[in-house]
C-alpha cells in the first residue's frame, strides 16, 4: 500500500481513497525517510521494527496490539512484532535505546552486540525473557464470559 526509497514517499491512491485516517501508514514511512540507514549494516527487520515502534508508541499509543505467539515469533519478524519487543526492552532495560540503535544505524555502525551493549543481555536472552511475559498473560481476547 506503501513504500519509501529515496527520500519520497509512495502511497497507494485506491487505498488512500478508502482509508483516509491511516496516519499509522504515513508515521511508518515519515520514519524511513527520517532512518536513511546504511542499508549494508542494519537488518531491514529492525528498520522496520523501528519505523512501526515509532507509529505505535509515539502516534498510536492507544491502538490494539496484535497478540504475538511466543511459539512462534521471533524479533526478527519485523514491524509491530519487533516495535513491541523494542518497546518492552526499553521499559525493562533502556529508555534510550531505540534512540541509541537509531543513531548507531544512521552512522553505519549498527551490530547485533549493541543491545548486550545497552542492556547487558542478548538479543536471544532478551526475546527469551519477553516470550516468557507473553506465555505468562491470559488471553483475554478469547474469554467469551457475558458480562455481570
Ligand atoms: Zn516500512
């Protein structure tokens, strides 16, 4: 429905015509425009991971969250997957960090060792812990008890 390259911003007119209020949408792309991370040294889950972290805990705080299947997911899945992860990393560990991984892929210096780095974990170390947290919730979504 969209795509970024080179600084200009191209947006499906059908499906703009059908949803006029996917600000969503923009902000993610907006975000690529702002990244220019050399490609070479940042995986494109993380530039897409950081470009739907910005839409949704910036722009879209109080948007629904895909629920994740920590059997199956891996912060490598990219977008809302990856954001939500960052997000959870940064309250548990770094409040900065999306910002410092942010200016590490703008300068092309951008490794996995960073988030060890920033957080004295792994990256596998850190999904372990947050595949716990989501293992650990209810799922509230499939509950169908009527309300009293
Ligand atoms: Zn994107």
């Amino acid at each position: 429905m969209a795509a970024t390259g080179g600084g200009t911003i191209s947006i499906n007119a059908i499906y703009v015509r059908r949803a006029t209020n996917d600000f969503g949408m923009v902000i993610h792309e907006l975000t690529h425009v702002v990244q220019s991370y050399h490609r070479g040294n940042t995986p494109g889950w993380l530039t897409e991971g950081i470009a739907d972290y910005i839409r949704l805990s910036h722009f879209e705080p109080q948007a629904r969250r895909p629920r994740i299947n920590p059997e199956k997911a891996s912060y490598t899945d990219a977008y809302k997957t990856t954001a939500i992860f960052l997000e959870w990393v940064e309250k548990k560990c770094d409040e900065q960090l999306v910002k410092k991984l942010n200016q590490a892929a703008r300068e092309g210096k951008f490794q996995i060792e960073l988030f060890k780095d920033y957080t004295g974990k792994t990256m596998d170390e850190l999904w372990a812990e947050f595949a716990d947290t989501l293992r650990a919730k209810p799922n509230i979504t499939a509950t169908n008890s009527p309300a009293k």
